[in-house]
C-alpha cells in the first residue's frame, strides 16, 4: 500500500523547489525552457497543478539550469511519480524495481528446489568472494551518480549472474530500476529501447553475446550503451552483463591488418569494463560456504559434500536440479544404466565404472516391456545421452580414465596391478551419486548387476566391497564367487577370510599360505591369530616363527608381541628396533614402551630424541611429556612453547602447566590469564590453582569467590579448601556449612575435620557420631587417631592405629612402630615397621627410608629405597626422591634431573 497523502504532497514539495529555484534565478518559463533545452510545454506542465509528475531527465535538466541538488528533487519525483503514474495507468521508465524481480526471471541458476505442493526455485546463501568488492564499488559509485558498466567473464555456472544479482541489492531501496531486455529478441529489444533508459536503472545484459554478438544489431547496441553511460542527463545507470571467455576474447581481439572489424565498437565499450571470475572457491571462500552450512545451509552443506576437494561450488550447485531432471525424465536405457552406477558406487566400486560391465548389469533393471523394446544400438544411444552435458559443464555419466602416474627416474615403481580394464570407463556425477545413497540404500540390485561385477571388475578393492555387499544383501552364492575373485585379484580381507575357513577345516598349511598371501598384499593378515593358537597348543617355535612372519609383514600387533619377547629374553637392541617398527607402523602404545625401554638403560638423550621425533608429527602426548622434560631441565622458554603447542590443540592441562611456569617466574598476570583460559575451557581445577594464587597474595574475597565457582562446577576439594579458608578467617559456622557439603560427599577426611570442630565448640556428642561415621575408613582412622594422639590419649590412639592396620593402612603401622619405639619398646617397634615394610606400599617404604636416612641407618635407608623403586609404581616427581646417594639400584649413575 502506498501513501497517497505522502505521494501528493511530495509533488506539491517538488514543484515548490522548482519555483523557489525559478524565482532566484529570475527567469521565466520560457527562458528557463530554452537553458534547460526542453520543450515550453514540458516544462510549463511541470508547475501546473492535475498533472502528472515531471520524468526523471526533466528534473535533471531543471536542476542543473536552477542550480538545485538533483538527487534530492529525484527522491521526490520518484515517490509523487508513483501515485500519479499509477493513478493514471502509466507507467514511466523501462523495467521495474528491483525488488519486484525474482532473479530466476534474470537467469540466476537455481540451486535446488524447495518442498510444498508447488515446488519453488531456492537459492543457497551467497558467498562473498575477491569479484564482488569490485561489484559492488561499482554499484556504490553508481549510487553517487557516476554511471558505470561491468561485464562479468567466467566458464558456465561459475557465479556470474548471481553475483550481479547480489551486487544490485544495496540499489533496491534506493528506488533504482532493473530493465531486461528480452521481447521480441534480446539485441532488438535492447536496440528499440536503450534510448529511452532513465536515471537509476539497471541493465540487465546477462549472456551479452546475445546483445554484443548480435552480426546486425550488436555493434548499433554497442553504440548505444556507449552514448548511454556518457550522457549527462540520463545518468547514472548500471550496466551488467555476463560473458563466456570465448566470447570475450572473439570481442576483444584486434583482427589482422587489412580484415574487417566487426567488433570494433564493442571491443571499445568492454575495454576497462570487463572482470574475470574464477572457476573454484579458494580457501577463504571455502571457509565461509563451511560456516554458512553450519548455520543451517542444507544446499551448501551438500555441495560441500561433493564438491569441497576441488572448489567448483557454484557448478555443482548450478548443475544438481538439472541432473536430477535428467534422471526422472530420462528413458528407461537412460535409467537404468545410471541406476547400475549408483548401487555400484554405493556399494564400494570405485570412481572408475567399466562401460562393459555398465552396459550387461543395467538388463535387468528394466521391465520385461522395456527389455523386449531394445534395439541393437540402445547402449550406444544411452551413454550418448548421458554424456551430454548440463550446467557447469557436468555429465551425468561421462567418460574418464585414469591420469598416468609420473616418478623420477631411478626412483621407486609402483607394483603391477593385478589385473587391468579394457574398454571405456565412465563416471557418474557427484550429485547422481549422492542421490543413489540416499534413494537406493535399501534396494538390492538384481542379478545382472552381481553376474556383471564378477564378470568384468577387476580391481581388487571393488570386487573385495561387492563380496561384503553380497553378504550383507543375503546374495550368499554370489558373495562366495565374488570374493574367490577377489582373492584371486590379492585383496587382503578376501584372502584373510578364506583362510579362516582354511583353518577351520583343518588345512593350516592352506591357511598360512592365505595369510601369507594377504601380509604380501600390504593388508593385516592372520598370522599373529595363527601364532596364538600354535603358542596355545604348546608350539612355542611355530609360535615364533609365525609372529616374526607377520612382523615382517608390518602386522603391528605382531610387532609389539616380537618386541616384548625380545625384551625379555634380554636382546635390548632387537626389542628397540620392533618397538619402533610398531611406533612407524602406527601404534602410539609402543612410543610408551620404547621410552620406558631407554629409561630403564638410563638413555635419556633417546627418550629426549624419541619424545622430539614424535612431538614433530603432532603427538600431543610427547608434546607435554617433552615440556615436562625442559622444565625439568631448568629450559622454562623452551617448555613454555611446547606446553603452548599442546594447548593450542586443547589440551587444557597443558595451560595449566604453562601458568605454573609463568607464575614461578614471576609472571603473575600472565598465569592468571592462561588460569582463566584453561576455566573457561571447562577445567574446575584451573580455578582452584588460581584462587591458591589469589590466596598467597593476599586477595581474599578474590579466593573465596574463584573457591566458590570452582565448588560449583563440581569439584569438591574447592569446596575442602573454601572450608578451610573460613575456617582461617574464624567464620567457623560457615566452614562448617561447608565441611558438612563435602563429608555428604562420603569424604572420611571431611567428616573427621567436621567432627574436630564440633568437639572444639562444645558438641561432644555430635563430634562422637561423625568420628564413629569417619571409623568406617582406614586413612580416617589414623587421622583420627592422630587427633587423639595429639589430645594425649595414648591407649585410644593406639586402639584406632591398631584398627586402621588391621584394616590394610601401612601408615598406621608405620605410625605404630614410631609410638613403641618413643616408648622404648625397640623389638615391638621392629616388629610394626616390618609389617610395615610388607604391603609393599611405595610411599610407606620411602617414609622408612627416611626414617632409617634420618637416624643414620644408610644401609637399612637404602634397603628400603631399593624395596620402593622396585614396585615400580613411582611417578617422575617421586623418582627424584628415591636415590639420595647417586646411585640406582643396579649401582649405575642416578638419571640427571636437575
């Protein structure tokens, strides 16, 4: 709806400019007439009140004679003109607003079609590339009032047209038009009425050769575009076109010396106005289509899906509606050679479809009518017809072949293959393939299509996945035939499947030569399963020789099953060399057991060296562990930019290890950021390290709060230390609160710290029910005797000591030990401490050894440092406690941490 009121009174607006302009200048209308180069009446018509508004090229000629902004007196003209126009059936200007376009009516390729009774033409969301900043300078500028002129060049289905499409968007509110030219012919139309295109107009020249090319017209229409762009009055326009490069360059070329010029106008006209668009998305390009789907663009996500490794997007997307078209409405030939492809790309034959095995797996895919109605050249006829191209230049079957492979001299061949295609090959378009995934998943194909694969594939892979096929499809007879053919062609899970019905039939020198077979093929094979039944069967030496087989044949579990037996038969050397095999062969697992080999020979410049080589490939793993290494090694520079490294790639532990180099340094602000990215990732604990550090310094409320959020988000030791931070600051109800929140949690030691603060205030009888709560633990029961112990209750705490080891608690014996020996009871202290010594336990055996370290006991200190290693349950960080005088226990140098 429009406003008429509004629409009146801009021409009333309109006409008093003008008149106020007339009467500064002090002109009449006459003379006015005569400046502006207008007819009397025209101009008179102009003033007088019932007619219609003035044309654009009028207030344009007024304007400059009256010295008046043109633009503004056009804003008005444009919206009176609307009313009267309208009002009088007229309609003034060629074209119509842009926004009354659809830009499928302007050849814009539609991209897919949208769901509902009446399918509608939908377009995906447009992607900004390099061509559309200049696109849209144009535009801008035209919008200043410089007229301009752009021809888009590109092969088919490139973007052109859509581009132009977006560029004029920003204009369409501006009241700018868009004129087509297409009635009668394009060049006529264009010829009869390019004289007549006014101010803010598009013109719309999409496939230009149509205007351009024209042998009678297109050099007239050249003129004419020409004179439009200069002429001051009918400024500014916008002229768009859209050209392949062959045309361009047909336009543009200067012909011989002496030869007709039949372009010479249009090669001036395109001179400077031309601009290449490129055939592919680049990365940047391809990075902003990815977000677009990700945000909900289904037609970009599936040509994404196609088309992602080479870039051609707008091709895919141009030629997917008309591809499908082809499909539905395509003869029964047609169909059913494209249904063959489809089930056999889906079910697993490679890129490459033989036109012989095409041609024979398509009989039986159509009806017995259709088949009885073959002629003798039907598959001619049908490959022909599917070879024929739709937009951007896509086939739905077209023939290929495959790119010979090119090595230097000297260098490594490649091995023969097995068998080879003769015959032409052809490939089905992507999105033809896409679609038979999606339609075709369920079906099953008929016979023709089984009896066609086992006749003509020859590659191993597609035999071998059309085998699995059958299975899976319950075609059981063809399966069996068709792996046999697989097999026979050295695909390794044929092979390893055969040799299984080998080995359960009895034939294991069968078998073996099977599995042999498929190691030989660069597959996994059975022999490491081979191996364990002969080592199950009590044939240790076949066991052997059947690993190191299937070793050689880079099994890597074979690798790391040679690798530990040689390890334990004390061949250190051949042990490294399988583990590495294993390391290269893709087992991460044996980077750990070859680290732990050189550590144990105390080769740390080969563990360095081994955590360098597989930090190099990525290993976040070795990463960190090589930052712990520097670290160590004093190189905080160097192990901050491993450690960055690793929290690059998400590693949230390693940010936290980079802010506790930082805040050793003294780099407080700078731990407190990498503290606050690690939290924001998610890590709670990130918060605790970083209200410890806020508690150090002096910032309470800051430590409370970071407490409180880290407790939060679940982790409950935050909420041991909120407690104990109240409890610092004597608000003994709240630490309470807290204390009760974490025993809830069925923390003993909580319950244990919660009952002592109810015996300090008074509450014996609340503290006995949480101590007899907290008695149900071991670790609880010596806190809990320490807590007697310390109260001068000798016997109680003796009691509970007791109770704790009966319980399996080696510190409460050690503890046992300590109080007989304060006692004077030596032999009742030797007995605890070698009970002590029995469970085993690492940590229990290191605090012996510092006792025995501490009373001058070197020899018994040693003994039990030497009981402490041998767990091997120790960490790096307890290891560097375990050798106070230097030595290992096998007497060679301690490693060299520093």
């Amino acid at each position: 709806m429009h406003d008429e009121r509004s629409e009146l009174a801009a021409l009333v607006e309109l006409r008093k400019r003008l008149a106020d302009g007339l009467a500064r200048a002090g002109l009449n209308k006459t003379q006015l007439a005569a400046r502006a180069e207008l007819g009397r009446t025209t101009v008179q018509e102009t003033f007088q009140a019932g007619k219609p508004a003035p044309s654009a090229e009028t207030v344009v000629a007024l304007a400059r004679v009256l010295r008046l902004p043109d633009q503004q007196l056009l804003d008005l003209r444009r919206v009176a003109a609307r009313e009267i126009d309208l009002a009088l059936g007229k309609d003034h200007g060629l074209g119509k607003p842009i926004a009354e376009w659809d830009p499928h009516d302007l050849e814009v390729h539609p991209a897919g079609v949208g769901s509902g009774a009446v399918p509608q033409r939908v377009l995906p969301g447009y992607v900004q590339r390099g061509h559309d900043r200049i696109l849209t300078d144009a535009a801008l500028e035209a919008v200043q009032g410089k007229s301009q002129m752009l021809v888009l060049v590109g092969t088919s289905s490139t973007g052109k047209t859509r581009a132009c499409w977006e560029a004029i968007q920003p204009l369409a509110p501006r009241g700018w038009r868009l004129w087509h030219p297409f009635d009668p012919t394009r060049a006529d139309a264009a010829l009869d009425d390019l004289e007549r295109v006014g101010p803010r107009t598009v013109v719309w020249f999409n496939e230009a050769q149509h205007y351009l090319g024209n042998p009678q017209l297109g050099e007239r229409i050249a003129a004419a575009v020409h004179t439009l762009l200069i002429h001051p009055k009918r400024r500014p326009v916008l002229v768009l076109g859209t050209l392949w490069p062959g045309y361009a360059d047909q336009y543009t070329a200067l012909p011989p010396a002496g030869s007709p010029d039949p372009h010479s106008r249009v090669r001036e006209l395109l001179a400077g106005r031309t601009l290449t668009i490129p055939d592919t998305f680049g990365q940047d390009a391809l990075r902003t289509a990815s977000v677009l789907a990700q945000d909900g663009d289904q037609l970009l996500a599936d040509a994404l899906t196609r088309a992602h490794a080479h870039g051609r997007i707008t091709q895919d997307l141009a030629g997917a509606p008309e591809l499908l078209r082809r499909y539905e409405h395509s003869t029964p030939t047609v169909k059913a050679v494209l249904q063959a492809a489809m089930d056999a790309r889906h079910l697993g034959v490679g890129l490459h479809l033989p036109q012989t095995f095409l041609t024979d797996a398509a009989v039986d895919y159509l009806s017995d009518q259709d088949y009885d109605e073959l002629t003798d050249d039907w598959a001619e006829a049908a490959f022909a017809d599917l070879a024929r191209p739709v937009h951007g230049k896509q086939a739905p079957l077209r023939r290929t072949g495959s790119r010979p492979r090119r090595r230097p001299p000297g260098g490594p061949t490649s091995a023969p293959t097995p068998s080879s295609v003769t015959g032409p090959v052809f490939r089905l378009a992507d999105y033809l393939e896409q679609h038979g995934r999606t339609t075709r998943l369920r079906l099953c194909p008929p016979a023709s299509f089984w009896a066609a694969a086992h006749a003509h594939l020859t590659h191993p892979d597609d035999l071998g996945n059309l085998a699995i096929a059958a299975q899976q499809k319950h075609r059981l007879q063809w399966a069996h035939h068709l792996r046999l053919r697989a097999a026979d062609a050295g695909h390794p899970y044929s092979l390893n499947y055969l040799a299984r019905i080998w080995e359960a039939a009895g034939d294991t020198e069968g078998a073996e030569t099977l599995y042999q077979r498929a190691a030989d093929a660069g597959g996994p094979s059975g022999l490491t399963d081979l191996a364990e039944q002969r080592r199950e069967a009590g044939d240790p030496e076949g066991a052997e020789a059947l690993y190191r087989r299937a070793a050689d044949a880079g099994d890597a579990d074979a690798l790391l099953i040679v690798a530990s037996r040689r390890k334990a038969a004390g061949d250190r050397e051949g042990a490294e060399a399988f583990y590495q095999r294993a390391v290269d062969a893709g087992r991460p697992d044996a980077l750990v057991d070859l680290v732990e080999l050189k550590e144990e020979a105390g080769d740390w410049e080969g563990v360095r060296a081994l955590f360098e080589w597989a930090a190099g490939s990525g290993d976040t793993y070795a990463t960190a562990r090589l930052a712990d290494m520097r670290a160590g090694a004093g190189d905080q520079e160097g192990a901050e930019t491993l450690y960055q490294q690793v929290a690059d790639a998400g590693d949230t532990d390693a940010l936290i290890n980079l802010a506790e180099l930082k805040e050793y340094a003294g780099d407080f602000d700078g731990a407190e950021a990498l503290y606050q990215r690690a939290a924001e990732a998610g890590d709670a604990s990130a918060l605790v390290y970083l209200a410890q550090m806020k508690e150090e310094a002096g910032d309470w409320e800051s430590a409370n709060a970071l407490y409180q959020r880290a407790a939060d988000a679940g982790d409950t030791g935050a909420l041991t230390y909120l407690a104990q931070l109240r409890e610092e600051h004597g608000d003994l109800d709240g630490a309470q609160a807290l204390y009760q929140q974490v025993a809830d949690t069925d923390d003993t030691y909580a319950v244990v710290h919660l009952a002592q603060l109810r015996e300090k205030a008074g509450d014996v009888e609340g503290a006995e029910t949480l101590y007899q709560q907290a008695a149900t633990n071991p670790g609880a029961l010596t806190v809990l005797a320490r807590t007697w112990e310390q109260a001068g209750d000798w016997e109680g705490a003796k009691a509970v000591y007791q109770r704790a080891a009966d319980a399996g608690h080696a510190g409460a014996l050690v503890r046992l030990a300590e109080m007989q020996e304060r006692a004077g009871d030596l032999k009742g202290a030797k007995t605890f401490y070698q009970q002590a010594a029995a469970t085993g336990d690492p940590d229990t055996l290191i605090g012996l050894a510092l006792m025995r370290d501490e009373a001058g006991d070197r020899e018994g200190a040693e003994t039990f440092y030497r009981q402490a290693a041998d767990t091997g349950e120790l960490s790096d960080d307890e290891a560097k406690m375990r050798w106070p005088y230097g030595l290992d226990p096998d007497g060679s140098p301690s490693p060299p941490w520093s």
